[in-house]
C-alpha cells in the first residue's frame, strides 16, 4: 500500500483517503498552522468550515483546511510567512 502525503512548509505529512487538510495535520502533531492576515494564529477548531480559524494557502488558493480533501502532491502553507 502507498502512503500518500502532501507538503506542509517543507514537511511531508502522510493522510487517508478522503481525510481533511486539518485532519491529517493534527494527525502529524501540528495544532497552529501559522498566522493569518491580522497576525492571529489560524489551527483546526469547528471543523465544519464556518469559523475560518484553520485558513491555508493549497497550491497557492486560500482554503479552510478542514473542509479540503488531502491529495497527494498539494502544497500547503500559513497564509502568512513568518518573519525574522
């Protein structure tokens, strides 16, 4: 069997088929996934796509992680890069 996985900042992070974005990141231990427009850390919380606190860039478009099927090979990031 193919563990399938996707980038998130330069990690591979493995997932299961149809498994959430949000999903398979708490799966792999990371609970923020960095800070949005206005500074404040974005991480998985409703799990439904209606608070907006788990916002990512996937391939370059701003997404809710938690409502985002994983595939193989998508590039995940903070909205925001750090700085310093």
């Amino acid at each position: 069997m193919t563990v399938q996985a996707f980038d998130w900042m330069g990690r591979s992070i493995p997932f299961r088929a149809g498994e959430s974005i949000a999903s398979a990141l708490d799966a792999a231990g990371i609970r923020t996934f960095g800070a949005d427009t206005s500074g404040q850390e974005t991480r998985y919380f409703c799990g439904i796509g209606a608070c907006q606190c788990c916002v990512v860039r996937v391939d370059g478009v701003v997404r809710e992680a938690c409502v985002t099927t994983a595939t193989a090979g998508m590039r995940v990031e903070a909205l925001e890069k750090r700085r310093g």
